[in-house]
C-alpha cells in the first residue's frame, strides 16, 4: 500500500508535462512560486531543527491553486504540494452544490514542534515535521463561511459541504481528523502526509 501510493505521488508529479501553466496563478503580490509547482506562492524559508522536530526545504505558504491562506502556513514541499492538489483537483468540486468557490482557508496550525494535541507523554505530532495542517474555516467567493465548529453537524447545504470536503480530503491526505475523531478536533480538520501501511486513516 505505501508503495503504490508513493508510485502514485511520482505518476502525479510527473503528470505535469512542459512548462507550468503559471498563467492560471497570477501572483499579484509578488510572492515566489513554490516547490517547483505554480500552484504554490509564497516565500522560501531556511531550514529548521529544533531537537527531533525540523524540515529541510521549508516554505512558508501564503496561495495553494489560487485559494489564499488566512496565515502563512510553514509545510514541507510534499505537504504543501498534497495541499494545492487536494484544493485543485478535490475541495473546489466537494463545494460545488454551494454555487460558488472556495477562496480563503483558515489556518489554525502548520508547523509546531509539540506532541499529538500537546498531550504530555505522546508520540510527537506530524505537525512537527512539517506534513500538518490544521484548517478551521473555508471561506468561499459569494462570502460564505464554511465553519468545522459551527457547520459540522448541520443537515443544511453548508454542512453537507464541510462533511464533503473532509471526505474529499482523504486518500490525498494520509491522514484525516475532524470533529467524529476526538475532542481536540471539534473546530477543525487536521491533514497530514503521513504515510500509513494500512492506507488513509480518516475520522
Ligand atoms: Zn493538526
């Protein structure tokens, strides 16, 4: 399972043929395009490591396929890559019903060198490597906010729409938490990169 889904990142990143189409990522606020993708603007920045936690290459990013981040998010490339796809090629279509498209993501948390929900005593956190992300609010063109908090548990549009995106999230993302996962998760959804024999775990 590792291997085909490491074969399947390689296919996917060899799938963009020629030139990048930088065209459809303007970058009005000259930021600098990213990981070798158009899809990623923001700024570069020096590596990092602070005891076990660090990432080589780190980027800080500020735009994934056009969609703004409401904070810099400090991510290791393959993350931030898994990112700009998942909006692209996932999140767009899961907020269709919405009429309208997605145009701002909440960061809640990206790099942090602490351990799984800063519970003394366990294993260190994804987000200290730079494979996480923590993402609280979608905020779509026609002014919607799509909240993990609030809309979660709606049987309305807007929560189908949340639901939808975290379902939408998974297969991209090795892992998936929301609000079903645990009480640490009611406001937002954790995505990470990380690997797992047993495919995507998701909750
Ligand atoms: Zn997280």
């Amino acid at each position: 399972m590792k291997l085909s889904l490491l074969a399947l990142i390689f296919l996917a990143a060899c799938g963009r043929s020629g030139a990048p189409d930088i065209s459809a990522y303007p970058n009005e606020e000259g930021l600098t395009r990213l990981c070798n993708n158009p899809a990623i603007l923001g700024t570069p920045i020096s590596d990092i490591s602070q005891g076990g936690c660090g990432i080589d290459n780190p980027v800080a990013v500020r735009y994934v396929a056009g969609v703004r981040l409401s904070t810099p998010a400090t991510l290791n490339c393959r993350t931030a890559s898994t990112l700009a796809d998942w909006v692209e090629n996932d999140a767009q279509d899961a907020v269709k019903k919405l009429r309208s498209r997605i145009t701002e993501m909440t960061v809640f948390a990206s790099y942090a060198c602490r351990t799984r929900n800063n519970q003394r005593g366990a294993r260190m956190s994804e987000h200290s490597l730079g494979n996480a992300i923590d993402i609280g609010v979608i905020t779509l063109a026609n002014g919607v906010e799509l909240s993990v908090e609030d809309d979660w548990r709606k049987s309305n549009k807007e929560g189908a729409a949340i639901r939808a995106l975290h379902e939408s999230a998974c297969g991209p993302f090795g892992t998936v938490l929301g609000p079903n996962s645990d009480r640490f998760h009611y406001n937002h959804f954790h995505f990470d990169t990380a690997a797992y024999r047993s495919g995507s775990y998701c909750r």
